[in-house]
C-alpha cells in the first residue's frame, strides 16, 4: 500500500498525522479515502504544544498494550498484556532525542486513535546497575535495548508500534511500518547524502513469543533476547523479549 494512501478500517475513512523532530511539530494532512485513492487536502494540521496523540485513547489503559498479532488466544492472555502502565509513560520512553517523530491514524473527523507507531535515533546505551536497584530496575529495562553501535552505523529504534486489537489484521501495523521505514530513510539521507558509505539499521524489541514471525517476514533478525520468569510483569507464564534488526538500503523503495 503506498504511504499516501491510508487504509480503510471497518467501513470508515482514516486520517493520518505525523510529529516530527524533538518539539513535537506536527506535520499531519487530512486524508479522505475515495474509490481506492487518497486525497491530501493542502491545509496541514499544524500544533507547536504536544504531539497530537497526548490526549488521545492511545494514551489510556484501551491501547495501552503490546497489542500482540500471532499466537493463540490463550497465550496472548498468559503474556503481560500492558506495554505502557501509566499516562505519559510513552513520552516518557521517546525522549526528546532530536528527529524522534510519531505517526496516528485516526478514524476521519474523530479522535479516535487506530493505530500508531513511532521513531526515534538509538544512541546506544550500556546498562550498569547497582546491586540495591537490580529488581527496580529490570522491571523498567524489560523493553530496552543495550548495546553499542558499530563505528559506521546509524541506528534507529521503531520504538513503539501500537494498533487497535479489534482493527488488527487490515493493514494497519504494515502501512505504518512503511511510513516509519521512509522516514527514517529520509532523514538519514539528509544527514549522509547519497554517496556516504555509512550503514542505516532500524531496530526493534517485542515479544519474541507472539511477534517474532510477523517481523521475521519483513526482513528482521534476532540480535539477541533476554527470558523472565514467571510472574515477571504479571506474566502467567515466562516470556522472552528479543531484540530485532534489520539493515536498510536508504536508496531503496
């Protein structure tokens, strides 16, 4: 599906909008959906405040969570659902690392988040923990990644990727992808030009249990993972985190 076109969610139209770079700026259009073809109205939404999506569903307990593609119903409901466990918490993991930008896709005419997924630059980090803190803090690490990046290398994180449960399954998270990877390709462009022989890497973490094939079919490999017991989380049972990435050709389409 080409990023101008927004997909068309249980017999409604969708809007998209986007937040780009560390204040939040947003640069969304107004989408219309008609007869297979998407219409980009030429006044832009436009906030200097909050990305759009502070006040939105997204930012409560219904789309709090890993939102979850594969698996059986019953191993979904044994992993800990709840990704995000209080508002702010999604800001809180962004940062404000500079060309961090958000996409929302919202029913048309409504605030009614669908979907969401966003970017950011992984600076590399090394995880040192004090011995007093180890609980506390292997809670708050569960979903982030350690490690540094190669001499040579740019690597960005897709740091959250959230979608409806009810609406999953129509294209949704791969239309969001796409935008997420063109973006992150644009920017690194514009800081290498078209001849630097720097690599680009977009990382990810997730559940490796429900999520690995759906990322594995799009080109990710597992970098390396971390296994937590039972109870870790509220988990009924023990749940692995693995840690994904795939390289990227910034000139591809």
């Amino acid at each position: 599906m080409p990023a101008s076109e927004t997909p068309y969610v249980n017999g409604g139209n969708t809007t998209f909008e986007s937040s780009v770079d560390a204040q939040w700026h947003t640069t969304g259009h107004y989408v219309s959906r008609k007869s297979q073809r998407s219409s980009y109205h030429s006044d832009a939404l436009h906030t200097n405040a909050t990305c759009p999506i502070s006040s939105a569903p997204v930012a409560h307990s219904g789309h709090q969570r890993c939102l979850p593609r594969h698996g059986t119903k019953e191993r979904r409901q044994e992993i800990p659902q709840e990704r995000l466990r209080r508002d702010g918490q999604l800001f809180d993991e962004l940062g404000n690392v500079p060309g961090t930008f958000t996409y929302v896709i919202s029913y048309t005419g409504t605030n009614d988040v669908v979907a969401t997924a966003s970017g950011k630059r992984y600076l590399g980090a090394v995880n040192i923990v004090e011995p007093s803190e180890l609980s506390t803090r292997d809670v708050a690490n569960t979903f982030k990644r350690f490690g540094l990046v190669a001499d040579g290398t740019e690597a960005w994180e897709l740091s959250t990727m959230a979608v409806d449960p009810g609406l999953q399954r129509q294209g949704l998270a791969g239309y969001l992808m796409k935008l997420t990877e063109d973006e992150i390709k644009r920017s690194f462009k514009a800081t290498h030009g078209g001849h630097d022989k720097m690599k680009l890497l977009i990382l990810l973490t997730t559940i490796k249990e429900i999520n690995e094939e759906f990322y594995a079919k799009r080109g990710f490999t597992l970098d390396y993972e971390v296994v937590y017991p039972i109870g870790h989380l509220g988990g009924e049972t023990g749940f692995t985190v693995g840690h994904f990435s795939r390289e990227v050709k910034a000139g591809e389409q």
